[in-house]
DNA sequence: GACCAAATCGCCCTCTGCTGGCGTGCC
DNA sequence: AGGCACGCCAGCAGAGGGCGATTTGGTC
C-alpha cells in the first residue's frame, strides 16, 4: 500500500505533550476504571490534529532514556498530545486511495510517524484529546474527538483497528476492520513490539463535523471491560478473545454521563450521585450546600479557621491532610514525584509539571481578547490584562508612586527609599551597578568577546573587547601624539602642529588689514588688530599689590611682586573683574609699556620656543602677546 | 455514608531577565 | 551644540513556589 508521506515541520506544532512521570501507584489506582476523563477538549483543540503516538522525545536525553521504560519508584506516562496545525490543512487530506501518513520532522532527525490513516479513514483534520495522563500499555480505552473534513463519515458508526508499533510509534487506522474482521483475516494478532487498539467513530455530542473515536485497547492483560454504551449496564465482551477468556469477564458499569466505568454496583451508584444536584448539607455561616458531610465538615473549618492538620516540622496547620502533606513535600521532604522527561525539572504538584511542560511545548491556552497576547497560565494573563487596564494595584508607601507588579514595587523600594542598597560590582572592571540586571547589560555591551577586532582610532592596536579598547584610548587622552619632525615640540592636537609647523616654514597667513602685518595666527592678528587699531579696546591689567605697578599679563605681575615683596597675590575672579581693578589708574602707564614693547620686538625673537617669555626689554615691563605658545 | 488520600482548580506570590525611555557625562 | 554611550529606572513577561479550597474515588 502506497503511502503519502507529508512531512510536517516541528516548528509548526504548538502542542506537543511531554511524556510526564507519575508514581506507579497512581497507575495501580487505575485499574477498575478505564480513565479518568474529566476535562473536555482544552481550548483551542477543536483545531487541533493530534496524532497520537509516544512522544519521541528531541533531546539527546531522551534518547537515552526510552519513555516506555519502566523504573522502580516512578513510571513514565504517554500523555495524549494534542497538536495544532495551521488553519490550512488541505495538505493534509488528500484523496485517502492509499491512506495518508502524517509525519513530523523532529529536531536533528529523521521524520518520525504520528498518525497513519489507513484506506477508507476519514481524513481526520483536526482531533483533540483530553489532555491527560495515560499509560500506553494500560490504557483500555479513550477518545480522540475528531473534526472531520468535508466527509460525511462521521455520521456512521464506524470502526478500526489502530496498531501500535512501538518501534516506531506508528498509529494504523483501517476503516471497515473490526476486531472480528482481523481475526477472521488472520491479522489480528498484533505483532512482535506491536499493540492493537479498536477504534469505534461515533458522531460526537456537538454534532456537525465532530466523531469521537473512541479507541480501546485490545491487548491489555487481564482486561476484559471495554466499555460501552448503556447506563448502568453490564456488558459482555462478545469477541473471540474475550470469548477465550470468559471466565475472566466482570461486569462493567458504565456512566452515561462521562466516561466513568467500574466493576462494583456500589461505586458506580456512588460516582452517579456527583452528576446529581443534591446537595442536602449546608453550612450554616455561608449557607453554601456540599454533597457530604465531610466536604460540608472542611468548608466550616475554612470558616472557624479549625486546621485539625498540624505540621510536625513547623508552626504550620491545614484543614486537610492532602494539604499537610503537600504542605510537607514543599517545605520539608522536598519530594518531587512528578518530573519532567525533557529537562531535570520536578515538581511537588502535577499541576506544575503540567504548567512546566508548556515551557517546552509554547502551548499558550490562555488568550488576550483585546490583543495578540496568549499565557501559559491564567496568572499571567491576568497580569497582562494591567497593560490594557492601566492598573496599577502596587503603591509605594513613601512616595506614593504606582506599579504594576509587586516585583517592581519591591525594588523600587529597595533601590530608592532603603539604606545599604545592594550593588553588583563588575567581575571585569571597577564599575559597580545598581540592578543585576543592568550589570547584566554592561557585560554584555562591554566585555562581551567580539569575533571582529574593535580597532583604536589613534593607532593601530585592536582589541576584542569593548572595554579594553575604551581603556586603551583613554591612554591617548593626554598624549602629545603630534610631534614636530624640526624640533622637539610636540602637541595633543593636529591643528596645533599645523601653526607650529610655521614656526619653521616662516608661512603668516594672516595679513592686517590697516597694517599689512602678518600673523601666523588668526588671534594673533586678532590681538594686534584691537590694540593698535580699535580705539574702544581697553587692555586687561594686572596691578601688583605692594606697589601698583600695573602688567598686562598675570604672570608676569606675579613675577614681579614675588621680587617686590607682596607675595603671589591672587588671580581676579573673572576677566571682567580683572579689567576693573585700577583699570583707570594704570591705564595710560599700561598703554605706554606695550607702545614701547610693540616697537622694541623683534619679529625674530616672536619665533622663540613655545611658551618662552620673550625678555623684558625696559624696565622689567613684558609686552603683551608676545610669545609662541596660543591661548 | 463517613473517612481519607489523591487529584484538581485557582489564586497569589516571588524571583528573574529583558526592554526601552530617560538623564547625564563625555567627546 | 549635537551625537553617543551608559547607568538608572519602570514596565512587562517567563517561570516556578506555595497554599486555599474543592472534587473525586477507594476503603471501611
């Protein structure tokens, strides 16, 4: 029989259910009722394809560890997977002559089997599972909710043997093929590593596109009940095997309401009066009713605050044991039964391991109605709901600021109204940050490897780290990296060589206009401009403190008064103020000094070495602006 | 039917990490 | 003055811990 392989790209899965871990006792529980199958079809897996097979698990881990085995304290657990494909699924049904094969293509591997859909089966498109925990080997029965693509099979009563080959995981389904059938054909006895299911297609509860197909297992051990329909009823098995093994055959009680089912009248009777609404005990503090004394017993403890179960360990106590238990695992035993296949996660609770799963799978359940955002939990949505709300529900009780989060209320607490706020200090550099998460940042803006070399702007050194090159250029801050080929001058700027370099070349290129004196520099020519050819310039001058000599250079009075006698004296606070003091008393006399000076320098004696003070030609008196060194 | 253990649902919390706006200092 | 880098900060989501309350089913 041909076969129509589709491969499927993992990435297109948004359900995968994780093969969970649950103490083999759970399993024993198990044995009078055929599963437990309390929660309908999440949301959302109405559109789902769940091919059912054991999960191959991606990771090389897994690998190693087959999901069937079977250890001592603990037993993996087939989780029925509901898988989710896109809205367009047309590929996924073509004309089924040879039957369809629905693979997927998992991480570093071949593809691998999910669901095979032998001739004459319907092309099932979309079919949720109840999401939970079944045991391959054990399960007697379950249903797989179909949604049916455009084929009227669903309305008929259909069956089909499925075959588990466990080798490969593959799921065969044969339209028309009983168990009867098989066996009449020779084929039903599975083979080797092979596990047989009946698989009945009833129209499910919803009608429309929807069959239920409820699959049975055919090769359990000792179990005789597949269940079926009629409330309250016995029913035999009328199949060869279960002929041969008639001795064997209890009485099975069916619910008709969910899929409950036992061997004894009394549970069955029990297990019928929850679908009842007879509630006849009420708690007289709130007047909610409970089925039975014992639920009504616990309620009024909730509300007189009685915990009968107290903590050995700690100043703890609940009202039930299951509580105290937990209550054990979580704070004191630290016994995690429920672990998780992919990674070393466990959990006290299979709720969180259920929870956790997600993490690997990306199932989302919990969708946003105001925006694309889905949550793994209903907590988080909840919490996201703020961001469309506004709300911020978290008050500093200091400042009175709002958050959104308790977490962020915290740290804003920490950060800014705590002494000895904690802080992070740089395992690579001295920088020392408030939040770990920012040093977070840092390392990675700043000491992170870079595959290319960060390059110096200054020379040729490179490095690969950010932080070393913001060091290593912070060594050129005051470096006089310009040195003169003439001389040994040497400057941190290139445009200060480049005046320097006139020095040597004789170029002034700055040309008076009242004059035609030249200049090597523009605020040379600047300064000669004002004081010999602007009449509203008044020069700055410094008075010496003993005898009043006036200088129109700072330096220059402190040398002087340092001979005279009046000590350093000090600076004016600002040139404005500096033009002030004696301005007028020791203006003419500045004015006369700097006539003479300008007449008495030689241009010869201006290309002196930087900084140099050009010698005092009369009376100890410098000329103003007569040095190399610029401003 | 009572009792009990286990399972389940639901809620809230903390811790963690990422992101982007902002202010500030440096170049 | 403007660009840039970086720490500070709040917003937000992921993941998991813990427990209250209830339901379910087995046993006596």
């Amino acid at each position: 029989m041909a076969e129509t392989e589709i491969s499927v790209p993992s990435g297109q899965f948004t359900k995968i259910k994780a093969p969970e871990l649950v103490p083999e006792v759970l399993l024993e529980e198990e044995e009078d009722r055929v599963c437990r199958g309390r929660e309908p079809p999440g949301p959302g897996d109405g559109q789902a394809l769940c091919p059912y097979r054991p999960l191959q698990a991606k990771g090389p881990e897994c690998e190693q560890e087959p999901l069937l085995t079977t250890q001592e304290s603990e037993k993996h657990i087939l989780t029925l997977q509901t898988v989710h494909f896109s809205e367009d699924v047309s590929w996924l049904s073509p004309q089924p002559q040879d039957g369809v094969q629905v693979t997927v293509q998992p991480e570093g591997g071949g593809p691998q089997p999910l669901l095979w859909l032998g001739e004459g089966a319907p092309p099932c498109v979309t079919i949720s599972l109840q999401e939970e925990v079944y045991s391959l080997q054990e399960m007697q029965v379950m249903e797989l909710h179909v949604l049916e693509s455009g084929l009227a099979g669903a309305s008929e009563e259909s069956k089909f043997v499925v075959s588990l080959a466990e080798s490969s995981g593959l799921l065969k389904l044969e339209k028309g093929q009983d168990e009867d059938q098989l066996r009449a054909e020779g084929r039903f006895e599975p083979q080797a590593g092979e596990q047989l299911f009946l698989v009945e297609a009833t129209p499910g509860d919803e009608g429309g596109d929807e069959i239920v197909l409820t699959i049975s297992n055919l090769h359990v051990e000792g179990q005789e009940d597949t269940p079926a329909s009629g409330q309250g009823h016995a029913d035999k098995a009328d199949s060869p095997k279960k002929t041969k093994k008639a001795k064997e055959v209890k009485r099975t009680f069916r619910c008709d309401s969910c899929m409950f089912t036992s061997s004894r009248i009394s549970s069955f009777n029990r297990h019928m009066k929850t679908h009842s609404a007879e509630k006849p005990h009420m708690c007289h503090l709130c007047l909610k009713a409970f089925r039975t004394v014992t639920l009504l017993r616990n309620h009024v403890n909730t509300h007189t605050g009685t915990r009968p179960y107290k903590c050995g360990d700690c100043d703890m106590a609940f009202v039930t044991s299951g509580e105290l238990v937990r209550h054990r695992r979580y704070k004191h035993t630290h016994e995690k039964p429920f672990k998780c296949s992919l990674c070393k996660y466990a959990s006290v609770e299979a709720s969180k391991l259920k929870r956790h799963i997600r993490s690997h799978t990306g199932e989302r359940p919990f969708q946003c109605l105001l925006c694309s955002y889905a949550s793994k939990d209903t907590y988080k949505l909840k919490r996201h709901m703020r961001t469309h709300s506004g709300e911020k529900p978290y008050e500093c009780h200091v400042c009175h600021a709002r958050f959104t989060q308790s977490g962020t209320l915290k740290i804003h607490i920490v950060q800014k109204h705590s002494e000895n706020v904690p802080k992070y200090q740089c395992p690579h550099c001295a920088t020392v940050i408030a939040r770990k998460s920012d040093l977070r940042v840092h390392l990675r803006n700043l000491h992170t490897y870079k595959a290319t070399e960060l390059k110096c702007r200054c020379c040729s050194a490179a490095f690969h780290e950010r932080y070393a090159l913001i060091q290593h250029q912070k060594t050129h801050k005051n470096e006089k990296r310009f040195k003169c080929e003439h001389c040994s001058y040497a400057c941190k700027q290139e445009r200060h060589m480049t005046v320097h370099i006139r020095t040597h070349t004789g170029e002034k290129p700055f040309t008076c206009l009242s004059c035609s004196k030249c200049f090597r520099q523009k605020q040379l020519l600047n300064a000669h401009f004002k004081k010999y050819h602007d009449a509203s310039f008044i020069p700055a001058v410094y008075g010496c403190p003993k005898c009043g000599k006036g200088f129109s250079r700072w330096s220059n009075m402190q040398r002087h008064s340092a001979k005279c006698g009046a000590g350093p004296g000090k600076p004016a606070a600002s040139g404005k103020v500096r033009r002030t003091k004696r301005k007028l008393a020791v203006r003419k006399e500045a004015v006369q000094e700097d006539e003479v000076a300008a007449k008495k320098v030689s241009p010869v004696r201006l290309e002196q070495c930087p900084g140099e003070v050009v010698p005092v030609p009369y009376g100890g008196v410098a000329p103003e602006g007569v040095t190399c060194e610029e401003p």
